[in-house]
C-alpha cells in the first residue's frame, strides 16, 4: 500500500498536502530548494465558503484570524496624488488575508510533527519503476517512494522532469510584476495608494505590523522576456528601464529598489497541464493549474491539497483510482479560479490612457464592484467537498 510519498515544494501546497496526507496515516516528505521557509511576501486571501471549509477543517481559522491583516483599501491617484479611485479592504482582501510567509509557517506548524523536511535542496532527476520511483537529490541522496507530487508553483520542477518543458505549459500573459520592502518613505497610512501609466502601475502599501515598513507592488506590460530567474541585478535592470522616467513617487520608490534584498520579480503567467498527472508522479496547486497573481492560487492550493490526500486515503493508497478521481473532482473548479488571472495584468496596469479611465468609472460605481465581489465568492465556491476524516473512520461507501 501507498505510504512514503516524496513532495517538492514546501510553500503553500507542499505543507497543506503533508498535513492532510499525515492525517491520513501517510508518511510525507518534503524537499525544498530554499534554505529554510520563506519569509514576507505579499498578502494572500481566502474568500468562499470552500476555502474557509478546509481551512476550518484543518483547524486553522482561529489562528488565521489572529494574524490577518485586514485588507488594505487601495486608492489610485493621478501624478499629482489627487484620488482617482478608492476601493474597500474586501476588494482585494477577501473574507481572509495573510502575509504569504505567515500562512506558510503556520502550515508549516501544523505538518511538521507528520512530515520529514529537507530544505536546502531539490530534485534533480526521477525513475520510475514498478513499484515506486526513484529521486536523485541535488545534494547526492537517492531515496525511493511510493509517489511524487510536484506542488512547487508555476516553474515546477517536478512538472519539467516528469513531464516535460516549462514552454509546453505556461503562457505568458503580457505582463510581468515585482514586490519588495521598503521603508515606508511615503508615510502610506492603512490605504495602499497606485498610480497608473498606460501599462505601468506603481504601487505602494504599508506593513501591517511595522507601520514604519512598506511593500512596493510594480505591474508592466511587457512581451516575454530573457533574464535569469536567479539573479536579482538583472530584474532590477528591467524593472528599472520599465519605469524610468515616470511622476509621481516612482523615483523614490525606484531608489529604494537597488537596496532590496527581498526582490520577488516574475511573468504573469498561466499553467494548463492537459492530465495532472502521469503513472506515479501527480502535480497540485499553480504547477498544475495556476495563474500567477489574480487566480485564487492560494485557496485553490489549499483545497487541492485537501482533496489529492482525501482521494489517496480513500482509495486505500491506489494512486491511478486516487489521482483521476482528485482530477475528476477539481479540474472545472481550478480552471474557473484560474480565469481570473487571465485579466489581472490588463486590470492593474491597462494599456491605454482610456482602459485606465474606464476601469476607474466602473469601479467607482458600488453596484458593479459588489458584483465583481460576488463573483469572486461564487467562483471560489463551486465545488462540493467530501468529509475524508469522517467517511475514514466509518465508511468510505457513502462518499460522493
């Protein structure tokens, strides 16, 4: 039977399937290329009745709600900083918000006293064979497992060694972001303030829990580009030439770029794997089926995790019953969260002077923003979950 199951990645994902995958009497390790947990980051937000589901399940709403951040209004302003636009917390915020590193450690946390984790470390090759498969670690470890899954975001590396190339599976959808902290020079109060560019948006927002740091948010319109994903000089470079030259606070906010040590720089990007999975390998959360900003990834990680591990215990380990009946039950819903990426870049940072008008005449009506709002908490919520740990300790015949 299924037991050892090797998982790369230890972001969101990775942690969320090693709990569940502990709970369901599993031994799950976890490999992950950093050092150690990733720190800071941007907000993530849950929103719907699915994702808060899971998140009650794993017992993890009390502690979420202690460390939320409330969501930050965003206000748009011309060059002169004059209000163009204001939007609510719940906009961009959902029913939920955390810093992205905290609700790793918190998953973290939770999955550790089930969980073997390696970090510092990465796959470098897998070999299937009749029973398991066989990975070769970077570090010169060769161990073998009952399975894989790759839950190691949009530039999988379990998705390239099991499946093939990036190119095959991720667009780039016009648009590249960054993120990084700063002093808080513009003395940004509780509301994140943008301006905006025809495909340019700069932005800038508070720290929650250090109102003396900030978090720098750049969005532009680019076609696809050639740098090194590993080398921040470079991507300062282009998020330097991509800027230059515009109001407002952007040269300050640009100074303040070059001493950054946390850069996050990446394409707003989609994945579309055709199957999720192939023989013993399985792929869960953006490597399967994300978008890079504006797709729900964060939620829809957590509830993929759910059920990718529900589907194994309740298939007794049989891996090819357990990873159809995981696609058969997400796919649509994934897709459906994903679409919203589609839009994100054109959204924040619109082409041209008149996209960018007309974004903000629509969003100053609260009629159509209740209604984006309202759409977002249906999309998310579009799936019926299984009670896994119940069904598990009666009958697994009355699960649908």
């Amino acid at each position: 039977m299924t037991r050892n199951v090797l998982i790369s990645g230890a972001s969101i994902a990775g942690p969320a399937l090693a709990y569940w995958l502990g709970r369901h009497g599993f031994q799950p390790t976890v490999v992950e290329v950093a050092p150690a947990l990733r720190q800071g980051g941007q907000a993530v937000d849950f929103r719907g009745e699915t994702h808060l589901t899971v998140l009650e399940r794993m017992g993890l709403l009390p502690e979420l709600r202690r460390i939320q951040t409330g969501g930050s209004p965003i206000r748009f302003v011309d060059e002169r900083g004059r209000t163009l636009l204001d939007l609510p917390a719940e906009f961009a915020g959902g029913e939920i918000e955390v810093l992205r590193g905290d609700l790793a450690r918190v998953l973290y946390e939770h999955s550790a006293p089930y969980t073997e984790y390696i970090f510092g470390d990465s796959i470098v090759s897998l070999t299937e064979t009749s029973s398991g498969v066989r990975a070769d670690l970077q570090s010169g470890i060769s161990r073998d497992f009952d399975l894989v899954i790759g839950a190691d975001g949009l530039h999988s590396n379990v998705r390239r060694l099991a499946f093939g190339p990036e190119e095959d599976y991720v667009s780039h959808l016009g648009y590249y972001a960054a993120t990084w902290q700063l002093p808080n020079v513009l003395k940004v109060g509780e509301k994140s303030v943008g301006y905006n560019v025809p495909g340019r948006l700069a932005s800038i927002g508070s720290d929650h829990r250090d109102p003396a740091r900030a978090g720098a948010f750049f969005v532009f319109a680019a076609p696809e580009l050639s740098y090194d994903r590993h080398d921040p000089e470079q991507q300062k470079r282009l998020i330097d030439n991509a800027f230059s030259g515009l109001g407002w606070e952007v040269p300050r906010l640009l100074a303040s770029l070059h001493q950054a040590s946390d850069l996050y720089f990446d394409s707003i990007s989609r994945a579309d794997v055709e199957t999720w999975s192939t023989g013993r390998v399985c792929l869960v959360g953006d490597a399967a089926c994300g978008a890079t900003i504006g797709g729900m990834g964060t939620g829809t990680a957590v509830v993929a995790a759910y059920v990718l591990a529900g589907e194994l215990a309740r298939a007794q380990g049989d891996h090819r019953t357990a990873f159809a009946r995981y696609e058969s039950r997400l796919r649509k819903y994934a897709e459906g969260c994903q679409a919203g990426g589609d839009r994100t870049g054109k959204f924040l940072a619109p082409a041209t002077a008149t996209g960018i008008r007309l974004r903000n005449a629509l969003l100053s009506r609260r009629l159509f923003l209740n209604g984006m709002l309202k759409l977002g908490e249906k999309v998310s919520s579009t799936v019926a979950l299984p009670d896994y740990l119940a069904a598990s300790a009666g009958d697994w015949r009355g699960l649908h």
